[in-house]
C-alpha cells in the first residue's frame, strides 16, 4: 500500500510539472504541431516539414476538436507510462526497474515534449526485446515483430531509421543472409502507414523519407539551406555532458560485469552514443537509455539501487527547475528556439532574466496578432524578415479571419520570377586531360502549384523589426510586431507609429 501511495505521488508531480509548465519543446516542434494544425484545417498558412507528417496526422482530430496544442503533451505522458510499464514487464515485474526508469531523468526531461521521439522510444524499446529474443533462438516470428516496430517507429520519427540501422548489423550480421531480407520486408510493413500517406500527400510513397535524409546531410555538411551552424547542435561541454548526466551512472560502474552478458547490445549502444554525441541532443537518449535501464536491472544490488535513485533525484531536480519556473513565468528566449531547457538554462545561468508569464514573447506577439487581425481581417499578411517566421505566426494564431501567412522567402521568388530556394551541385575534378567531367546536383524549389496570388497582397508584417521588401512602408508599430503597407498597390498611406 505504501509503494503505491509513493508511485500515485510521484506520477502526480510528473504530470502536473507537463501539463502546468509553458514549455512544449525546444526542437522540431513546430514541424509536428503545426503539421496536426493543418490537417485539422486550422492552419492559416502553407505547411512546411522537413519529417515524416504521420505524427501530426494522428493528433489532427485531437487539434481539431479542442483547437490547442495540449493533445500533445497528454499522449506525451501516455507514451512514457508505457515505456515505464513496458520495462516493468520485460524485466518480470522487477520493481527496481520500474524505479529506475521511473526516476530516470530523461522521462522527466521529455514529459513536455511536443515530439514522437516519445512514441519511437516505446516502439524501439519493444523492437530491441524482440530482437533480442530472435538472437538466442533465430525464431522467424520474434524478427517480424522487431521489424514491424521499428517499422513503424520509423514511420513517425526519422532518426529511428540509423538506430534501427545499427541494432539489425549487430544482431544479424552473423545470421542467415535471407534473415536479412526477411527483416527489411518485416520493417517496410512497419512503415506502411507512412508510405500511404506520402502516396495521398505528394504522389511518392518516399517522399518524406528521401527529403529527410539529404536535408540530415545538407545540415550536417552545409549548416542546411540557410548556411546555419545552429542546425547542428554544437560538441560543447555542457551539450556532452548532459548526454551522460541522463545516462544511468551505474550503468557504467557497472560496465565490465554488463557487457560479458550483453555483448551485442552493449555494441549497439555505443555505436548508438558515438551518433548522439555527434549531434549531442539529450531527447536522443530516449531511444536507448530504456535498454540501459532494461539490462542494469538485473546487475544493480540493493545498495547500488538506493545510491542510483539518489544520484537520480537530484538530477530531475536540476532537469525541471526550467519547468517548473515556466508555470508562471517565463524566461528571455528567441521565440524561434522553441523555449528554454536544461542546457540553455545552466549555460546562460548570469543573463537570465525571468519575467511575468503574461510578458513571454509568444504572449506578446499573439496579443500584437489579435489586434492586427481585429484592424485588418480577411488580409493575406507576408511575415518577415526570416524565412520561417510566418510558421511562427501560423502556430500562434488561432481562428478563421487570416486569409494566410506567406514567407517573405517566397514573397521575394515571385518578385524576382524565380523558383529554386536552395540547389548544390557538386563537381568531380580529373586528374588527366579527359573529355568528360560528372557532376551531382539537387535542391529544393518553391510549390509550382502555389496557389496564392503574391501581386495582391497589401500588407506585411514583421518580427521585431520592419519587413524589408520593396514598396512596404510601417503603418504601425505594436508591442513586438510591425505592420507594413504596401504602397504599391494603394494610392493613399496613412503613417501611424506608436
């Protein structure tokens, strides 16, 4: 009675910190919860996603009916009450695993999280016992099984795709090669759901698939379209460090005795790490720290649990200090960084500055919004001067009296009537006088079906500053954002700034 009592508090405080707390992620989240937004038919603007649309597409209803983003954090703790069971159960009802993972301190990182890393971690979890299981007795059926969850763990989140990569070569590259084959079929239904709906969205059962792989290389390799170093998270030490502070220490006191049991799993991890620590972002370590959860519980003895937990506790301590400040505050932040985290919170720890919950930026510009939308309805408004940041907009503004926001991006193509956003071509140079040379090229071009007529529209608006396009002048300056006209297409303007 008394361990139940203290598991009712402690889920308790972990769904009150997700659901009270302002924060919804840092990270890719407007990708999804924008991509459920405009399923749902509420989107004033043109979709834009560099991931698989599958994860929004299953929160749409949700979107639609209760018009907000909450949806996202209630399946958030859904899926991580599953990983926490699904632990429990693996390891036989040990209760020492359902404590570790209960306390791990990357379900209390990703409770807020408007992310499918949730829901791939839950379907990983399952593939890697399954595969696991397929290891010691090379039964077919376990092996389906573990493709069709990373299968479909692919199909809502793209990372899985190398993860899934480094646990099949692990665990069959000394199997029957037609395994292999078999496997890849079992994976490929998996990730069926998600080929349909690239099929109905774009006429290409890869599309999203493909376009996901060459933006991860082009991030990687060119900072992205955008030539930004930020797209890739930066080897710093706090970004290393926090990866291993999430990572169970006794995990790794306990290393040499784990990995005489657990040889192929260990090599998977740390093929695993050496990727995160690549790009070092702690929500990463979801995928794999249930393993590590999973295999130090039947090594850990009773001491070495109680030091675990403690060392576990002061950690979650540190992790929800930004959460717990963002229920009725709100911390400076760049609005297109999503909010601030653990990392940030600690790395910028002298030029904090915590304000009334009423004065966060996106407060401040949805006010700015409603008024702007009140003075100018029905409009089609181009935002600037990002690229991206009529998406911000888009996700912030609820109702049906914007026609749509446009990306300045655009805006500027049809000016100059051109197309291409971004484009690579990439030559070999021979050695020896020879007659032909071999060059690669892609890139992404603007819609061209692009329904919206650019030439019409009146008026822009700005973030923090002026638009900057030709023949728009500011007729009014709100608390953040700024509101131009165009003078082209109007024969008087009224200046009004405030």
């Amino acid at each position: 009675m008394k361990n139940k009592s203290i598991i009712i508090i402690v889920f308790s405080i972990l769904i009150l910190i997700t659901i009270l707390t302002q924060y919804y992620g840092s990270t890719d989240i407007t990708d999804y919860s924008n991509v459920a937004k405009f399923f749902a038919g509420e989107s004033a603007a043109k979709v834009r996603n560099t991931h698989s649309y599958l994860f929004g597409f299953l929160h749409f209803p949700f979107i639609s009916l209760f018009k907000n983003f909450f949806i996202f954090k209630i399946t958030s703790l859904i899926f991580l009450s599953l990983i926490i069971y699904s632990i429990y159960i693996i390891n036989k009802k040990d209760k020492r695993a359902f404590w570790l993972i209960l306390l791990s301190p990357i379900i209390w990182y990703m409770a807020p999280w408007t992310s499918p890393i949730q829901l791939a971690a839950l379907l990983f979890l399952w593939a890697y016992y399954f595969i696991e299981k397929y290891n010691k007795t090379e039964k077919l059926s376990y092996l389906f099984y573990s493709g069709i969850f990373i299968g479909f763990g692919w199909a809502v989140w793209d990372t899985i795709f190398y993860f899934g990569l480094f646990l099949a070569f692990v665990f069959l590259f000394n199997k029957k090669l037609y395994h292999c084959f078999y496997f890849l079929l079992f994976l490929i239904i998996g990730l069926t759901p998600r080929l349909v709906l690239d099929s109905f969205l774009f006429n290409f059962p890869f599309y999203t698939i493909i376009k996901n792989i060459f933006a991860g290389i082009c991030n990687m390799t060119f900072g992205g379209i955008y030539h930004d170093p930020s797209v890739v998270s930066p080897r710093n030490f706090i970004n290393l460090f926090s990866i291993f502070l999430l990572t169970p220490i006794y995990f790794w006191i306990l290393f040499k005795s784990i990995f005489k049991k657990n040889k192929k799993t260990i090599v998977f991890l740390l093929l695993s790490i050496f990727m995160i620590l690549a790009n070092p972002q702690m929500r990463y370590t979801l995928i794999i720290i249930p393993i590590m959860v999973t295999i130090l519980a039947r090594e850990i003895n009773k001491k070495q649990f109680k030091r675990q937990i403690f060392l576990s506790l002061f950690i979650i301590l540190l992790i929800i200090i930004p959460y717990v400040i963002q229920i009725n505050y709100s911390i400076n932040y760049p609005i297109s960084k999503g909010g601030p985290e653990f990392p940030y919170f600690f790395e910028n720890l002298k030029t904090l500055q915590i304000r009334e919950k009423l004065q966060k930026e996106t407060d401040i510009i949805g006010r700015d919004l409603q008024k702007i939308v009140k003075e100018y309805p029905n409009q089609v408004f181009v935002v600037g001067n990002l690229p991206d940041n009529y998406r911000g907009l888009a996700h912030i503004y609820w109702g049906e009296n914007v026609k749509e926001f446009v990306s300045i991006q655009d805006y500027n193509l049809v000016l100059k009537n051109e197309t291409i956003l971004y484009e690579k071509k990439i030559m070999l140079n021979p050695n020896i006088n020879t007659r032909r040379q071999i060059w690669i090229a892609g890139g992404v071009n603007k819609n061209e079906n692009d329904l919206t007529d650019y030439e019409k529209i009146n008026y822009g608006i700005g973030f923090g500053e002026p638009i900057k396009i030709q023949n728009f002048e500011v007729i009014k300056k709100y608390d953040f954002l700024y509101l131009s006209k165009n003078i082209k297409n109007t024969d008087t303007l009224k200046i009004n700034i405030y």
